[in-house]
C-alpha cells in the first residue's frame, strides 16, 4: 500500500518515512528469526525489544493503521525465546497474546511447548 503510494508521488515525505519504517521493521524480524534458527534467543530477546520499539513508532506514524500481523508475529517470536531462555513468566503472557492476535495453530503450539517446560 505504502509503496503503490511512492510509486504516484515519490516525493511524499510521510509516505517515504512509513515506507523506511516497514522496511525496516521487516528486517528487524527477519534477524530475529534468524537468531531463534540458530539457537541464540538471549540476542533474540535483545532484537524483540528493538522490534517493539519500532512498531510502536511505526504505529504513531499510521495513526490507527492495523499493524496487528506485524505484532502477532513479535508475539509469538517472544514466546519461542522467552521459553527458551526458561524465563516463563514472560513466555506466558506472551504466548497468551500470540493466541490472542492469531488463533493459527503454530500460536497454541508455541503456548503448549512454553507451558510444558
């Protein structure tokens, strides 16, 4: 959507911070998921916090913008890392709001494996 709008004014100095913005959030997960292949999810809860952080700012420049797949993602790579750095008390709630924001199967297995360690 953002990049449609860059493509009809490429000038547009709102739509170009968005556009950075997305981008730069989709990175940030992908080395976040990079970090939990292999196996390192202290660095990963490093990398979740900086993700958050970008989220939230991207969620002040699309002013009541759904970025809720965005954030059910960060959810459920909270939960993976969380669990697997055995600090269940922050792997449960985060799990519970991957359930929450994406009732898919992998956010009620990632929650049964967290709640089983």
């Amino acid at each position: 959507f953002v990049q449609a709008g860059l493509r009809h004014d490429p000038d547009s100095k709102p739509l170009r911070t968005q556009y950075d913005g997305l981008k730069e959030l989709k990175r940030r997960v992908e080395s976040i998921d990079k970090q939990l292949k292999k196996g390192m999810a202290l660095k990963t809860v490093d990398l979740l916090d900086e993700a958050y952080g970008a989220l939230d700012a991207l969620g002040e420049e699309f002013e009541g913008s759904r970025l809720e797949a965005y954030r059910a993602t960060l959810y459920l790579r909270s939960c993976h890392a969380f669990s697997r750095v055995r600090r269940h008390e922050l792997a449960k709630p985060a799990c519970d709001a991957a359930v929450q924001q994406d009732e898919g199967v992998e956010a009620y297995a990632a929650r049964a494996a967290a709640l089983e360690r």
